[in-house]
C-alpha cells in the first residue's frame, strides 16, 4: 500500500464512544489512525462522558447481568418505544452486537459493575461502566494513544471534500487532511440553539420552545459537519424535532448537566403543568422505558415547564436528583412555593387522590394499582398523596442527543441518492436515527455507537487497503 500521498490512512472526526470505538477498531486492523476531536482536551468525550451504561442482549447470567434478555424482549423493547419508526434489520444487528461487544472493550480498558441499588429495573438489561462514561472515555483515550492511534483536540472539522461519493480530504480551520477513508462520528445538533429553534419552530401560544430547552450534554456537538453533509445530498434519515429528550430540574446548567439533573421520581407521583393539569399518565410503564419521553411532553406544555410532586410515601424509592426539591407541610403550601394557582392545584391533586383505587403497590412490578374517573388515567403506582412532607420538583426538557442524521446501512456506509460511498462512514449520534425514529430506552444509544462505531472503523481499515466494505456486525469471539 504506497502511503506516501496521504496524511493518514482512515481519518476519524468525533471524539466520542462511536468515534474511539471506530479508531481502535481501524488501529487494530493495521492502518495509520488520526481523530479530530473539536472539544479541548478536558471536555473530550462528547455526550459519551455522560453516559453510565450498555443495553446488552444476553441469553443467561453473565458477570454484572442477572437473569435473560433476549434479542426478542430488546426488539420488543425497542419497537415499542420507538413507535415502529427503526430499521429493524440495523435495530437486531446492533442487538446481537451488544451480546459479544463487552470482551472486546474489557480488552481495551473499561469495567463494568453491578448497577446501583437506585438504578431500578436494569440490572438485567443493562451493563453498567465502572466510574461512569468519563471513565470509559479515558479508557479509550488511553489504549488508543498506546496504540498509536494520534488525537488532536480543539479541532473542529467544518467542511469535507468530496468526489462522486467518495471522500478526498477534512478542513479544520486552515489546514487540509488528507485520508484514504473517513468515520464521522460528530454528534448530532442538539448544541445549536438556532438550528433547534427552525426545527421546533413557534407553537400555537406565540412561543419558541426551544429557547427553554437545557442541554444535557456537550457544548460541542454544533452539527456543523451534520449540516455540510445534508447540504452535499448525503441521504438523511429522521425528524429534526425528534430526540433524546427527558424532564430534568428546571435549575440544571444550561450544558453538560448529565445524568444527576434527572428528574426521577415521576412514576411515584403527579405530574401537573404551569396551569396546574396533570396531561400525561405518570405511571404508563417502567421508568427506564418511559423517562425519555417526559422532555418533549414537557416541551409541549404552556412556557415549557412542568412540575413533579411526591409525598412522603415515595423517598427513598427513587434515585435522589442533585438539588432537593420544594418541601412543605401542606399540598396548597407546596402549591405556593411552586408559584402555581392553589385552587386549581388542589381540584387536580384532589380529583386524582379521589380516583385513586386500592391495590398491591409494587413499584418493581408493573402493579394494580390505578386510578379510576381521572383524565388522564395513572395505570400503575397510583397511590393517593397524602402524607407530608409534601415536595415537588419544577421540569425544563433536557435534550442529550437529536435524531436527524445520516441514512446507512449495515456496512455503516454514507450513502448519496441510495449508492454506498466506498470509503465514508458514519457511526453514533450521526446516524442513530437509523434505528431510533423517536423515543429511547436506557442504555441503547451507547449499544448503537459502539455497534456502529466498530463496523465503520472495520470498514474504513478495509476501504484504506482497497478492499470492499463487509456487511454486519463485528463478530467477536472472545466472548462477553
């Protein structure tokens, strides 16, 4: 292979999950490796040092996994959430994939561990990182250096040279890099205020929604190289509104809040709007399943907020959030520091404690206890508040990563009017939308990135030596 002609052999521009996986998978293949991260290097990591966990398949007990959770149950799990809006074939790859993923990042560094006793219902489904995404990522970081893989922070790729779909050269700042294949791995918009504000657009009440949108993560995902590659007619894929949005405390930082801004004890309680209605079922299905659909019915709610309200009944069985919330004596004193409209609190909260029929509460269980002649219905975990002290927690939607990207296919290729390119590829947030048309279950995105992100750093190896990309997941056989 004469290398001479090029900067490198596969260029990887992203700093995340996707993008570290594709570098040392391209690594360990025998090619020369350079990633571009945009963020300096303490803020390197992108939405990926955030994250805690894996959704993993898994056919028996395996280490930190207790029990089963079968391709099927994923798919199931996965359907429904997302409303039948995935690609089902790239959806079950990427599930095999996260059942044999966990030797292969054991081997570059990273741990796992049993999932906190907070954490409900995951520790069947989801394989926990120890120290969290940000240990992950320096994990990554580590065995990639070692490797030789090169990296340069504080260098954002703004536009790419491209061919008749093929990929010629990366522009960061002034400088042109040359590379005989490329991942993109940049992340998606959710950062771009202005690109979130065309998406969301005015709402029937005069305001932007999205000027009230917190940012879960990364000050760094711009989506400019998402934007260049719509504008070249790379296929897209995905709704610009949809995303990876959950109700955080209104008070979060407007970036890179993380995990512990989240709200989660709506489940266990009444959610009501500025008006004081409650407008969603709060006890709908398991927390892990449904907590990333409250940031967009938050979004739709009168000034884009909401607040969560909890008795005495429901501490201690929920992950406790980073600030504490609003207490008092009484519900039309909670009312108040709330700023809401005592009277028409109490009809909601009184209407709903009415409705409430008694059953086995079990909130590890999908349980029997709901309401009756309450619009909307609580399904499960209905219990009447009732017991002080009384607290409740103001909502803003947090958005963690957006849904438009790139269409691909199994070979993690771009592809432009339906033709693969041969050496540009795509992985993570840049492409998710591929199987995740809205909502989201825990853990799925980083089963995605890595799913993705070791298939087109494979392929990009392959595309740098002249060789045609291969279809479907990294088989690994070393096992989990």
């Amino acid at each position: 292979m004469k290398r001479d002609n090029f900067d490198t052999d596969v260029l990887v521009i992203g700093g995340g999950n996707a993008a570290l996986c594709a570098a040392l998978m391209a690594r360990e293949a025998g090619a020369r490796v350079l990633l571009l991260e945009a963020a300096p290097r303490a803020w390197r990591g992108g939405n990926s040092a955030h994250t805690r966990n894996l959704r993993c398949m898994h056919d028996a007990p395996q280490d930190v996994l207790v029990e089963a959770y079968s391709e099927e149950e994923f798919w199931q799990d996965l359907l429904k959430v997302t409303g039948g809006l995935t690609d089902e074939h790239l959806a079950r790859m990427v599930i095999r994939a996260s059942s044999t993923c966990r030797g292969w990042m054991r081997r570059h560094g990273v741990h796992f561990q049993p999932p906190l006793s907070g954490a409900l219902h995951v520790a069947r489904t989801n394989a926990f990182f120890m120290g969290g995404g940000k240990a992950l990522v320096n994990a990554y970081y580590r065995s990639a250096e070692a490797l030789g893989v090169q990296v340069r922070y504080d260098a954002p790729v703004q536009r790419l040279e491209i061919e008749g779909g093929e990929f010629k050269a990366a522009w960061t700042g002034e400088q042109r890099i040359t590379a005989r294949s490329c991942v993109l791995a940049a992340g998606g918009f959710e950062s771009n205020r202005e690109w979130l504000r065309e998406a969301w657009g005015r709402n029937e009440r005069g305001e932007w929604p999205a000027d009230n949108f917190l940012i879960r993560g990364t000050a760094f995902n711009q989506g400019v190289l998402l934007q260049h590659m719509l504008q070249q007619q790379a296929d897209g894929i995905g709704d610009p509104t949809q995303a990876h949005m959950v109700a955080i405390d209104a008070r979060a930082p407007l970036y890179d809040g993380g995990i512990c801004t989240r709200i989660d004890c709506v489940s266990l309680g009444v959610v009501v709007n500025q008006d004081a209605q409650r407008f969603y079922d709060e006890g709908e299905d398991f927390w892990p399943k449904r907590y990333a659909i409250w940031g967009r019915l938050v979004a739709q709610q009168p000034g884009q907020i909401a607040y969560s309200v909890i008795d005495a009944k429901a501490i201690g069985r929920f992950m406790p959030p980073v600030f504490p919330g609003e207490q008092a004596g009484s519900l039309p004193e909670l009312a108040s520091k709330l700023g809401l409209d005592v009277e028409r609190f109490m009809q909601t909260l009184d209407a709903y404690n009415a409705g409430c029929r008694p059953g086995r509460f079990d909130h590890t269980a999908l349980d029997d206890c709901r309401t009756e002649d309450v619009a909307p219905a609580k399904t499960h975990w209905a219990r009447p508040i009732d017991t002080p002290p009384f607290y409740g927690y103001a909502l803003r939607p947090g958005i963690t990563f957006t849904y438009l990207g790139l269409k691909t296919d199994d070979t993690a290729a771009v592809r432009f009017d339906g033709q693969p390119s041969a050496n540009l590829f795509v992985a993570g947030e840049m492409m998710a939308g591929n199987v995740l048309g809205k909502g989201y279950t825990a853990g799925v995105g980083m089963s995605i990135g890595t799913a993705f992100g070791r298939i087109a750093g494979r392929n990009a190896a392959l595309a740098a030596a002249g060789k045609p990309a291969l279809r479907g997941a990294v088989n690994d056989h070393h096992g989990a």
